[in-house]
C-alpha cells in the first residue's frame, strides 16, 4: 500500500506524523467544551426550580420574595456552589496539557453528580427544613468532592499529562484544596438529621469559606508558592 | 528533585516556563466560554415561559396571538435585554487579556442575576400589570448593571489585566455607558408601583436608548474617540 | 500622561496596536460561540416538547408511537429546519472575517425568531390540523429567513467584513439561496387556512429541497462556481 | 471587475486565496462547537426527567431515594451511554481534518436521535418494566449507532477528509467498535418483550462491555496498533 511504502521511506516524517496525532487525540479542547456547556447549562437550569409565584393584587415586594425565598436560596446556593467547583475545574486544567483516556472517563462521571445538582437544589428548595433532602443534597456534593480528589490525584500522578510537573508540596496543596469541601459537605450530610438549619448555613459558608481558606493561605509567610496558582 | 535540579541548571527556561504558566492560569478564554454557554441559554430558556396557548377551531391567527401576547412581549424585551448585556459583555472582555481571581469570581457573581432573568421575565409575562413583577424584574436588571459597573471598574483599574491600558477618558466613557443602563432600570423599578405601564415601556426602550446614545456618542464632535470601541 | 507620550514617540508602535486592538474588537469568535450555544439548546430543547405518552400494559410499539406521532413529526421537522438554518449560517460565516456593530446586533435579531422555535414546534405538535398553528409556525420561518436575506445582503456589502470580497454573481448566488427558504415558508404561511395538510408537508419538505437544489445549482453546468461554496 | 482582474494578473495569490477559503469553508470546528453543546445539553437535560418527589417528615434517606430510583436509574443509565457516545464522537474527529457537505448532515442526523434520549430516558424512567418504553430506547440507540457507523465510513472512504489516511485494519477496527454498541442495542431491542429485566440490564452494562472491550483490545497481543487509539 501507497501508506507502507511512506513508512520506510520517511521514517522521521512518519514520527513526526505518529506524534502529531497523538497530540490531536489527546487534546483536552473538547473535555473543556463539554465541561464548560455542561457548568452553564447546571447553573442556568437551576434557574427552573424557582417557579413563578401566584400574586395578588396589592401584594407588597417583600411578600412577594417571601413565597419563593426557599427556592431563591437553593438557587443562589447552587448556583455559587457550582460556579466554586467550575473554578477549581478550570484551575486544574490549566495544569493538564493532554487528556488520556482515564482523564476523559474520570472528567465524565464528575459530570454525573454535577448534573444532579438542579435536582438537590429542587428538593432543598421544596423541602428546606426536610434532614432528608438536606442529606440528599450533601451527598451529591461529597460525590462531587469526591471525583475532584480522584481527578486530582490520577492528573498530577502523570507528569505525561502536565504541562510541566509539580513538585510534593504543590500537589500536596491541590490534594487538601480538594479534599476540604468534601468534608465539610460530609460535616453538613451528618448534622442534617440533628440540625436541619445548621446543614443548610454550612452549604451557604462553603463557598465563602472556600475563598478565605485560598486567600489565606496565598498569603500566609510560608506556603504562599504553592496555592499561588488557585483561584 | 529532578524539578529543582533544574531551576538552578536552566534559570531563564524556569522563568520562561513560570510566565507560560501565568498565562495559561490567566487565560480567560474559559470564563468567556462559559459566559457565551450562559448567555446562549438564557435567551433560550427564555422561550419555555410562553406556553402553548389552548387553540380552538376557526380561531384567527391575531385571536391566537392575542393570548400570548403578555408572555411573548416578556420574551421580546428581556431577549433584547440579555441581547444587550451580552453586546456589552463582548466589548469589555475585548479588551481583557488576563483574567485574574478577582475577575473570574465577579463575572460568577455577575451571571449571578442574569441566571435569574427567565423567571423575571416569567413574572412580568404573568402579571404585566402587576407593580410587583415590575419591580422584582427591576431589581434583576439593576444587580445585572451594577455588578457590570464593578466589573469595569476592577478590570480597567488594572492595566496588567488589559491588553493595552486604557487612559483617564476611555474609563470614564465606559462607566458612564455602564452606569447608564442601572440608573434607568432603577427608575423603572422606582414608578412601577405609581405607573406599571410606563415602567414595562421603560423596560422595552431601554436597549433602543442604549443602542442611540452610543450611536450619538460616538458620531458626536468631540467624543467620537472614547465611544468608538463600544459596539 | 504615559500613554499620550507614547502616541508621540512610537507612533508605528501605536499604529499596530490600534489595528491589533480593532482585530480583538471585530473577532467574531463570540458571535459563533453565541450562535452555536443557542442553535444547540433549539435543537435539544425542541424534545421537551415531545411528553412522556401514558402507556398501558400490553401496548404495542405502534400504539405507543401513535400516541406521540404529532409531537414527534413536529419535533423531526424542527430539528431538521434548524440544522438546515444552522449549515447556512456556517457557510455565510465562513466568509466574515470581521464582525462590526451591525452584523452583531442584525445577528441577534436572527436569534429572536430562531429562539421562539420550540413554542412553534410545541404548538404544531398539540394542533397540527389548526391552520393558525401552521400560519404562526411559518410566520417564525419567515422571520428566521428575512433576517437571514438582511444579514446576507449586510455583510456582502461591505468588503471589509469579508476575507475576500464577492464578484456580483456569488453575492447573487447567496441571496438567491437566502430568498428561496423564505418564499417556501410565505406559500407554506399563505395555504395554512385552505390546506393545512399541504402547509406542514411543505415545512417537512423544504430540507431536501434546499439539499436538492444546491446540488443541482453545483453540478449544473454553468453555476456550478457560485454555490460551490454553500453546504 | 477588479476582482477579475486579480485572477489574471496574480494567479498564484489567488489560487493561495482559494486555498485558503476552502480550508476556511471545510473548517471543523463549528461542526465540533455545536456537537458538544448538544451533548452537554443532552445529559444536563436528562436530569429534568428527575422529578422532586413529595416527602413526608421523618422520612429515611432510603425511602426517598426509593420513589425517585426508576427515573435516577435511567437519568445514570442514558447519562453514561451519552458520555460513551461523545467520547467516540470525540475520537472519531481527533482523524477529521475537514468537514465536507455529507459529513455536515451526517452529524446533523447522528445528533437527531440523541436529541431524543432524554424522551427516551423519561420513558423507561416512567414504565422501567413497559416491554414498549424499552423498545423504544432500544430503538433510539440502534439510530444512534447506525448514524455513527454510517459517519465511520463515509469519512473514513474519504482521506482527503482526515489528517492522514487509515489503513484497512485501523478502517476495520473503527468499523467493528462502532457496529459492536449498535448489535447489543439491537439484541436489547428484541429481548424487551420477553425480558424486559434482561433489556434494561444490558443498557446499563453496555458502557461498561464497550470500555472492557477496547481495553482488551488494546492490551491484545497482535491487534494493540489498530485500537490504540480509541478512547
């Protein structure tokens, strides 16, 4: 065949070709395509759980706001707790230059528990003071929490990946970063039975308390080097 | 380590390795990216707030439209709203070349309220006449304007974000172009109590007034310059 | 100031900044990422409209389907009209190599009846004898086309929007092209009230139609130049 | 014309500038752009048909998770089979330099029956032990699959289409993993009658067989070169 034949006789040319494809199958562009469509889609569909209320005449704002507060909070909730994980989503691909197989696999089922999310935030909206739909809500977020750490872990394990590989204590820095709102979610899961009110203010703080913990230790005397690149 | 074997051996490919880092950490072809899916879906989702209208047989196509009229005209008018606010978007991420924490946090905040414009719009297609659905739309619309305002300014007010700084004049024009819209929706939202009707027609005017006051800004004598990058 | 100094001094150097600047201001990037987000969320939004039918036990397959058959055949004809609308406004984009304030605004106008789809398939769906279904439906087509001529005639004018202008024979060649779905649509609109059986045959057919004639038009003997571009 | 002049005068630059178009007019990318917003929408929508079930106080986690199990068994079951689709999708254009007319409508048409699986997920959500719902999600994916093998060929008998040219093994093997999923839809399909348990089993294992299979494939002694690239 016409293509063997180019084999032996342009065996650098070949390579170079070899190579070339390999980087167009793991081009990352498409897994941040689907990852960015899907984050829109999640924060804008939360949007459908706050359903227009029956107004009457004469009604005053407040009154108004007040029939749909619960799901207004779900929404604003959900919606900052999304935006949270889109920015660590993006920090970490702003560290990975080629996706392997795993990477794509592992990038799909994170997609999984996020997509639920309009989901919990429709039973928390409908049934905040509920410990069971406040547990339902927290799992999806541990789940969440749980696949970043995955992700994190299989990403900077492969220096292949990167775009330059990171040293113990930089990964070491991710690795907390990822695992700190999974506990605090398992913190707000084990509290809802007990303090309903107290799982719902712990899903609320989780993304200020997010930001402070960065804030914090970016600029904290020692460790600054290492959470520099998390936004 | 391998990794800090080579910081002293090659210290200017670290810098250079260092600076490509920045960049791609800075990148904000993500946060437009999710911006466009956001913007994309709301003006779709717009539509899932006119419902199909109970047809009966013989019935014309004005008697037809006539009941879906009150939904349709929400559709319209917060379409071309969205429509404007994205315009506006486009032109100042036109100018953005780095997107930093701050930024990326406050354009989550920014589609914060935008994410919730389908339910306003649902609100005032239901209750067109109601003072209230004409000021919980108007309070939407003012958060949209206001948090474009602080965009503006923390962007403009770091030239290493932008790709060429901007002078005194430039960042004047554009606060006052972002300015403008807020103060006219919070007068719509301050008569809707008194005249709801005026302020539903203040609502539709308002992206014509935008679109004319450029137009005349920049086809004006002396201000041509500072409103030419608006579109 | 600084920057005035500079004007002064490196006037080559500002030169190509200012062009590089009105490059990053008329990329239209944005405008097909817009685009391309809401031609998405049209054809994947058209299914909701398509309900889960109530099955009975020991229904048959044809049975089933029968029960969803007008939503289904209102769901088929919108998808494909959409992907039809969607492979023009590629092939017209293919040539725009600068998007100016005009083309950004003429084509959010081009999104406002395209957006409205779904509630038209949702009410041929429901009411798929009722003539003014079929005139409401293709008073949306008709709308989507105009805008499509108006954007056409807009960009081809203007040389400078383009990668390479246009003789008078392609421009011809797109309009005519641009002109054709729209005249379908107003027959179709126009024998909705005396035919609606031929009204909706009409939607159905115009796809392979369009598919029809510019395969003609390319393998013809003579034109085949002009509507090589057009997919 | 000026332009006709051009052709005569500077035949080179102009045959570089009909170069240049035809890459530009067979550019993929808008092709990719709207296939991933679909497929973000499709598994963000597939959530929709998770209704918020009615709990009642003291309810356990597991009493809640029960009435809404049929419809998360499909949202994971279609949001899985989705994700494995787009990842094929997503290998099968890593090859595709340039998108011609067929291979434009041939996505078109491989998206028109993935369109339809939140349908389809909401029908065995609703009836998981109808034979008939099963058979209609059968269906759907057999489209999908057909769609994809028909893409397979046609752009793979086309090497002007791809970055270079497969040889027959690597045709075959792209051949046979994209008939594999369409078979098992189809024995999926034709068991639902009898066995329906059977039928929805083997939806949820599919992307489990699929990722096995190219995993064995892959790591096979003689056959490694041809799936290495499969994701």
């Amino acid at each position: 065949m016409a293509d063997d034949q180019d084999v032996s006789v342009q065996p650098a040319r070949q390579r170079d070709a070899q190579q070339a494809m390999l980087e167009r199958t793991h081009d990352p562009a498409r897994v941040l395509a689907l990852s960015d469509g899907v984050f829109a889609i999640i924060i804008t569909l939360l949007v459908l759980e706050v359903h227009v209320p029956e107004l009457t005449q004469g009604q005053t704002l407040n009154e108004a706001l007040a029939e749909v507060r619960p799901s207004l909070t779900a929404f604003v909730i959900s919606f900052v707790l999304a935006g949270m994980h889109w920015v660590a989503h993006r920090d970490l691909f702003a560290l990975i230059r080629r996706a392997d197989r795993g990477l794509v696999w592992l990038n799909i089922l994170y997609l999984l528990p996020l997509c639920l999310l309009p989901f919990g935030a429709g039973l928390i909206g409908s049934y905040e003071d509920e410990p069971v739909a406040l547990r339902i809500y927290g799992l999806l977020l541990v789940l969440i929490a749980a696949m970043r750490v995955v992700i994190w872990r299989y990403a900077t394990n492969r220096p292949h990946l990167l775009w330059h590989p990171l040293d113990h204590r930089q990964r070491r820095a991710g690795m907390a970063l990822s695992l700190f709102p999974g506990l605090v979610y398992l913190l707000a899961f084990l509290v809802a039975r007990a303090a309903p009110g107290v799982s719902l203010a712990i899903y609320a703080a989780m993304p200020l308390l997010y930001f402070l913990s960065i804030t914090v230790l970016r600029h904290g005397r020692q460790r600054v080097q290492e959470y520099a690149d998390f936004t």
